[in-house]
C-alpha cells in the first residue's frame, strides 16, 4: 500500500463538481469545516 499524503489526494478543478474540493479520481465531494 502506497503512502500518500491527504492533501496530495484532494483536489480543486472547476470542470469537476462546480469547482468543489474532491478526491482524486472520484466524484466524492470533501466539506471543508
């Protein structure tokens, strides 16, 4: 299993989701608190 670090995963592109923070390669939205 691979280390990878959280924020390396996480993701902000304006194509994908209306521009929310995602997870990489998913469609998973991640609330910011």
């Amino acid at each position: 299993m691979e280390k990878v670090k959280p924020l390396e995963c996480i993701i902000i592109n304006p194509k994908v989701m209306v521009g929310k923070p995602v997870i990489r390669g998913t469609r998973l939205t991640v609330l910011l608190c």
